[in-house]
C-alpha cells in the first residue's frame, strides 16, 4: 500500500503519483494503529509535523490517494477528529470476519433512553424519566458502562443531582462528527 523512498526520506523516490513521502506515511500509520479518531493536534504530535495545520493538509492528501487508488479505505471525519475506515461497500464482506461480542447492542429502552439524553443534553436522571415515564436508573448505568453516557455535572437545584450527556465514543459509535449531525427530530420516523 505505501510506496516510500528508499531511504525513508521526505521526498517521494519516484514519480509515481501514489507514493507517501516519510511525514505522510507517518500520519498514515498512526491513523492504522489508532482505534478512535485522532484530533489534527495529535496527529501532528504523534507524527512528528509542525502543527495542526500541516496534520490537516496532510490528512487531505491522504484522502485524495485513497480516492486515487480507489482503495477499501477512507478517512472520514468522527467525534471532532479524523478516522480510518473501510468504504461502506465492503462492509457485508467485513461481517464475515466481525468478532461476536464487540457489537453495540442495545435494547429498545437503552437507545430510547440514549435517544433522550443525546436530544436533550445536559439533562438529570430525573428529566429522562420524566420524558420516557418509567424508571431509568438501571438503563443509565448500562449506558454509562458501555461508554456511551457519562456524568456532566451537577443540576443547581435541591440535593444537586447529577447530570447527563453523551461521550465521545457516542460520536465514534453512530458516525456523527459532533451532535449539531443528529437527525432533527422532526424528520424522524414515529412508531405506528
């Protein structure tokens, strides 16, 4: 997949169009070893570069090689940063090899629950029951188990309850870069 010099350098050996100088090869390398996706920042610390900046022209570049080449790859951006991932063609082929057990699996009431903290954020324990009308507290755990919901603060009001709202890896999980790319709701489907 990588075509470098020959002595490792920043200078391409060749003209062959896909070849990755040592600085992209670098960048593409950290994006092969992360499992979530990277800020322009630590990409640029982790590959050696000047600066955010540079991380972000070099991930564009990376980009336009990968459309190049038509590779299984893209880099896409997910929970503020950047992240490799295979072309979405690829996925039913990708199913064979998915190992059981690493799936996001959620019964109705945990995504209804996750639904309303994702909406309405930051919210108490409470405002999620008021808004779904049963009791949550053991779905709120499971959620905060799986990574999904963490403990944004304290509610100003008596006894100070806590409040809620959805992680980085609730981003990372549903292919949303930031909230503002949830569906609005009005476009969502009721249940008949």
């Amino acid at each position: 997949m990588f075509r470098l010099g020959a002595r490792g350098g920043d200078e391409p050996a060749s003209a062959d169009p896909l070849a990755r100088d040592a600085k992209l090869a670098r960048v593409e390398a950290a994006f092969f070893l992360a499992d979530e996706p990277l800020a322009a920042r630590r990409v640029a610390e982790v590959a050696g570069l000047k600066d955010a900046a540079e991380a972000r022209k070099l991930v564009d570049r990376l980009r336009a090689l990968y459309d190049a080449d038509e590779t299984a790859f893209q880099i896409e951006e997910r929970a503020g940063g950047y992240q490799l991932l295979t072309r979405p063609v690829f996925h039913p082929w990708l199913l064979r090899l998915r190992r059981t057990g690493h799936d996001l699996r959620l019964t109705p009431a945990a995504l209804e629950t996750l639904a309303v903290i994702a909406y309405k954020q930051p919210l108490t324990r409470a405002e999620v029951e008021q808004v779904r009308g049963v009791a949550c507290v053991d779905v709120v755990r499971v959620l905060m188990e799986k990574g999904l919901v963490r403990i944004t603060g304290r509610h100003q009001s008596l006894g100070r309850p806590q409040l809620y709202g959805t992680t980085k890896k609730f981003l990372q999980s549903f292919g949303l870069n930031t909230l503002k790319d949830l569906p609005e709701v009005e476009t969502l489907n009721r249940p008949n």
